[in-house]
C-alpha cells in the first residue's frame, strides 16, 4: 500500500446512522470542497465556481443546512443592493477522530469540520504485535473526551501509519476491520506524511493553492510534491541527522544547519520539475524552532518562493491522520497519487 489515495467512502453494515447521513452526493461534495476552500461564499459565487445551476444550488444548500453542515455567516453590505449573506461551514457540523502511529508513542486527535484541532492524547505504543489493541485503546480515550452530540457527528476514524507499514497491507487491512468492529466507524488508513500533506490541502494554507512542496521534518525529510491539487510522492532522502530537539530553548545548531540544507537542495530538485510558490514546513519540535529554520532557509532563497509553517503545530501528524474520514466525505476528488 504505497502511498495510495484514502479509501472509497464505503456505507457498510457497521456504519453508524450518521456515517450513511454523511455520505454525501457528488454535488454536495462540490460544494462543500469550494466552502472548505474558502472563508465564506454567496450562494451566486458558488454557482459561479461549481458551474451546477441556481435550482441545484438551492436544493444542495437547505440540505446541507438541513444536516447543520453549513450556517449563514454575516450579512456584508455592498455599493449596490440588499447586503449578501456568505455560507460558512459550521465548524460543529462534524468531527473526526485520528491516531498516529509513531516510534514508540500513539498520538491521538480530534478535528472538527473545520480542521481545528478539539483535543488531544499522547499514549507509549508496545511491539507491533499489540498494536491494534494499543489503537483500540487510544480510539476509546478520544472517544470518551467526546459530548454526547459530538460522538453522534463523528465522521470515522483515521490511522496514520509510516513508510514501515507501506508494504503490509494485510496488516494494514486487519488494523482496518479490527477498528471499524470495535467502533462501528468507518476507518481511513493512509502512509502519516501524505495524510499531513492532506491536511494541509483541506485546512491548512494551501488550501487555495494547487502547487505547494511540503516537508515534513525529523531526523530525515519526507516530501510531498502538490501539483494542481494532486500529491506525489517520491523516494525519503538519507537522514541528515541521528537526533533532533525536542525541549524548548536554544535550537540545536547542528539540527537546523543539517535540516535547512535538505530542504534547500529539495526545492531546487523539486524546481526542476514544476514552479514551486510556496514551501509548507512541519515538525514535532517546537515552535520556536522551527521558525529559527525557516528563517535560515529564507536566508538563501530568491524571494519567488514562500517558505510557511504548517497549520497544525506539534499536533501535526495526529491532525493528519484525523482529517482522512473527511476527505471522501466532503471533497469533490481524491488528492493523492
């Protein structure tokens, strides 16, 4: 299973009532895509944009609003006219449960509709062989910080794995049934770093922008090439580096020197094959941290290109995996390839 795109939406027996509510036509992602896109559009820019007619527009809208997806956001007042009143998504609409799987720790999240991060859970993680009972485990913590409301507009639940678990997809497909049997959601089980990449696409910066280099950073850099909204993914360079910081304080000079160079050499590899506007960097160190990169990068690059912080801080990974279930589900493609 390399790097393939999350799973079809799959409305089975053990989906709960609201996973089949959410399970919308294809139109309906439509619209939902553009509104996750953007802040806030007139039901004429939404027909404008998706090219689907005013009648259809209607009916998608009362029925988004019908399953309290979307709300009317403040009424803005122009030159000409009665004021437009924008639809915005209501953040509350949905929620979405993830787990990542690293070295040794489980990091869970909580995302909402909006792809803002609602709690989350840090677990140690034992051998291999007790990994799905490790999920279960860290599956039923979020799930009980969860309000009674919340738990009935959960989407599913996303797993993100790394690149050791590319080649077991018989694994891989025991952790799926094993989860979505205990829990009666639908699971989305995707490689951590294009679930990250993901995120970003979803909620994040780039959401606007359908080319962008992201760069997920430890001790190795693990890239994802975005182009018109697709991602690619390639070879993970050597390490450059055996550790990297992890407290808050003085950054680790020797860190940001090593990582700095990798991500340079990556851009102008990346350069070769398609203009790269924006670099979206992500880490588990600190904040503080991580801007010292990104400032040594800018450091030695032309001004043409925009190197920006991820959207969701340390809680990255664990935010990547909990957007899966909301990929299938309210957006009008798939983004990986």
């Amino acid at each position: 299973m390399r790097f393939a795109p999350p799973p079809a939406v799959r409305v089975s027996n053990t989906a709960s009532g609201m996973n089949q509510v959410l399970a919308r036509t294809l139109n309906e992602r439509l619209i939902t895509s553009l509104l996750l896109r953007n802040d806030g559009m007139t039901r004429l820019q939404l027909g404008q944009e998706s090219g689907l007619s005013a009648q259809t527009i209607s009916v998608i809208v009362r029925a988004l609003e019908a399953d309290n997806l979307i709300v009317k956001g403040e009424a803005v007042r122009g030159r000409v006219g009665p004021p437009t009143t924008p639809i915005i998504l209501n953040p509350e609409g949905a929620f979405s449960l993830g787990v990542n799987v690293g070295e040794g720790q489980l990091s869970g999240a909580i995302v909402n509709f909006t792809g803002q991060i609602v709690d989350t859970v840090q677990a140690p993680a034992a051998s291999d062989d007790r990994l799905g009972s490790d999920l279960i485990a860290m599956v039923d913590r979020l799930l009980n910080t969860c309000t009674p409301k919340m738990r009935e507009l959960i989407a599913g639940v996303g797993i993100s794995l790394s690149d050791d678990f590319d080649d077991q997809e018989d694994a891989v497909r025991d952790l799926e049934e094993l989860l979505e049997n205990h829990t009666r959601l639908e699971t989305f089980i995707q490689n951590d770093v294009t679930a990250l990449a993901s995120a970003e696409t979803l909620f994040g910066a780039t959401r606007r922008s359908g080319d962008f280099l992201y760069c997920y950073i430890n001790s190795s850099l693990h890239p994802r090439l975005c182009l018109s909204g697709r991602i690619h993914s390639g070879q993970t360079p050597p390490p450059f580096h055996t550790t990297s910081p992890v407290g808050i304080g003085q950054a680790d000079t020797s860190w940001i020197t090593a990582a700095a160079k990798a991500v340079r050499d990556m851009i102008s590899a990346a350069s070769f094959l398609a203009r790269i506007p924006t670099v979206v960097l992500a880490t588990h160190v600190p904040n503080d941290h991580l801007q010292v990169l990104i400032d040594t990068i800018d450091d030695a690059l032309s001004e043409d290109v925009a190197i920006i912080p991820s959207s969701f801080g340390q809680d990255a990974l664990a935010a990547g995996a909990a957007s899966l279930p909301l990929h299938p589900k309210f957006m009008s493609r798939p983004d990986a390839a």
